[in-house]
C-alpha cells in the first residue's frame, strides 16, 4: 500500500490495536526552537549529572541524525495512571510509574510490533523505535504531533489522560499525513510551581532544574544527596509526582488497563519500618523487572536513610 492517507489510518488503527492510548504524527525535521531551549538549559547546568544529554546534540535535534532519510516521527502515548496507592500514608514513597513492570520492556515490544506492522504493509522502508533509550526530544515529538502541550512542570500533558503517561516514538523514512499542534492549557494556574518542595521548577514555570529535583536526586544521581534538601523530600525514595498529583488536569486520568503494570500487594502494604529494614533478598523480589532496579539496593537504601534522617514530623 502507497497511499498516504490510507497508510495513516493503518498505522493509527494498528497502534490503538495494540494497546497505546494516543497517537500523533509529525514530520521530521530538526527542532530548532527546541534547540535553543536545550542549549540554554545545557549551559545552565540544570541537567546535573546527566551528561547523556549533552552527547549527541545533533543527533537530539535532528531525526535523521538516527535515522537517515527520516520522514515522520510517530508519537505514542502509554497510559500508566492508576488509583492504587502504597496504603499506609505515613510510609516511604515509590513513584508511580515504578509500581509495576519497567515499561522499556513493554512498550519497546508493541513498538517493534508496530513497525513490523507498518514494513509488512509498506515494503521495504527504514525506521526505528525509541523508547526512552536514545537520545530522542520525546516530549517536544508529543507536543509537535498535538498530543498535548508541554507544561509549567515541563511534563506532557494530555487534555484527556493527563501527564501520566509514557512517551515512545518510530522515526521513519516514510511521509504520512501530520498533525497540528495544540495550544497550552496552563493558564494562570501554577500548582506544580507552588507545591514542588525542592522549588526545582523555574518561577515562571517550563524550565526544571534537575540538580533540585527529587525525580533526578533519588534515581539518576550517584552521589550523596545534598543536605540542603532534607526534611524536603516529602518522604520518596525513588522519583516524585508530586507536580502531577497537584496539576488540575490529573482529575481526568484514568486507570490503565496494562496488567504488567499491576504493583504487588507486598509493596504497597510496606510501612515505614519495612523500608527501613529491606535487605537486598527482599528487594530483589519486589522490585526485580520494575524501574526501582535503576536505582540498585544501595542507592535506595541511600534514600532510605537520607529520608530516614530527616526531621521526625515528616513521617506524622
Ligand atoms: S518531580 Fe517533584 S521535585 Fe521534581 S519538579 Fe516535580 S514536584 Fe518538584
Ligand atoms: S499544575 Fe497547573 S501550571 Fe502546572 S502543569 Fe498543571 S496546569 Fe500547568
């Protein structure tokens, strides 16, 4: 099939067959207002120790850098909101993108599935699939393709499913038809701004400094956690939705449907004194295949006791 129109709708249909919430189509080219936004970001420091972000520049704002020739990016939205929460309110808190199975190993799947799909129906066309995991400007990708704007959090966010989502992305050399941009939905509001406890989001909003943030000082970060943010850490362990609890377009989020993202019971009844006592046996069963392995045992424990340290009304 060479139509592009009739493709488009192919691809669409085959990707909600799959399981993925949203779909959104851009042409691929270089982003050159994300471009100065990440060079000043860069220059700032804000991206810490991260310096994978720094590598590969070209490559972060030039898709065919990665894949020669590209023509479309497709943008792909994977649900992972749930009502579910850890039960005790006092104890130790997990991200909730963690709570199940590492989604890299989920999505990337659907995503090759998706691509095979769209070789078999093509012929012979080039492309790959991304899923946190090269040096790919996902949420401008997402944005571009209309699937939301990016917010004062810095965070995608959806007019219907919120910010809890997993963003991922094949980049082909195959042109489709594209979607237009939607504009923000922020407003005046600035919840995320007021309520982050390490003030990691610019006054103005849409810029994070992730040297404060505690998503980037729980998992990312290798050394100590400064001291300056203690009795800040509002009690996680490993990464912080705080900025999302609080956002307004949240109240839509549903419940995903993914059972590999399904947390276990033994985690979510864990207490503060759980926590504190885990040894490595125990955290190789509760968390092996979930995100909270990025972190190793001795990283956790680290945020264990850095949180542990911190002034007692924390935890009351
Ligand atoms: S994840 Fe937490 S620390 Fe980071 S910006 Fe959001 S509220 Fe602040
Ligand atoms: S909390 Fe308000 S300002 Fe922040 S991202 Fe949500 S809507 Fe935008």
């Amino acid at each position: 099939m060479n139509n592009k129109s009739g493709i488009t709708h192919l691809i669409r249909k085959e990707a909600k067959r799959l399981g993925f919430s949203e779909i959104g189509i851009s042409k691929a080219v270089r982003l050159t207002d994300e471009e100065k936004r990440l060079k000043k970001w860069l220059d700032k420091g804000y991206h810490a120790s991260m310096d994978y972000m720094e590598n590969h520049f070209d490559k972060r704002v030039d898709p065919s850098k990665l894949v020669p020739g590209a023509k479309s990016v497709i943008s792909l939205l994977y649900n992972y909101y749930t009502e579910k929460k850890q039960y005790d309110k006092n104890t130790l808190k997990v991200s909730k993108y963690a709570y199940g199975r590492d989604y890299h190993k989920v999505i990337k799947k659907k995503l090759n599935s998706l691509l095979k799909f769209i070789k078999e129906k093509t012929g012979d066309i080039n492309g790959r699939a991304f899923v946190d995991s090269a040096p790919v400007l996902e949420k401008a990708w997402a944005a571009k393709s209309g699937l939301g704007w990016i917010g004062k959090n810095t965070l995608l966010i959806n007019k219907y499913m919120g910010s809890y989502i997993f963003l991922s992305e094949l980049i082909i050399d195959l042109e489709l038809i594209y979607d237009e941009p939607v504009s923000s939905h922020c407003g005046n509001c600035t919840r995320c701004i007021d309520a982050c406890p390490t003030e990691a989001i610019s006054k103005s909003g849409y810029e994070l400094d992730s040297t404060k943030c505690i998503s980037y000082l729980t998992i990312e970060n290798k050394g100590d956690i400064p001291v300056i943010f203690q009795n800040k850490m509002a009690n996680y362990i490993f990464g912080c939705d705080i900025c999302q609890d609080v956002c307004p377009w949240n109240r839509f989020a549903g419940e995903h449907s993914e059972s590999d993202f399904a947390p276990k019971e033994e985690f979510l009844n864990m207490k503060k004194e759980d926590w504190f006592n885990i040894s490595e046996e125990k955290f190789k069963i509760l968390f092996y295949g979930t995100p909270v392995v990025r972190a190793k045992y001795k990283g956790l424990k680290r945020n264990i006791k850095f949180v542990k340290s911190s002034k007692k009304d924390q935890f009351d």
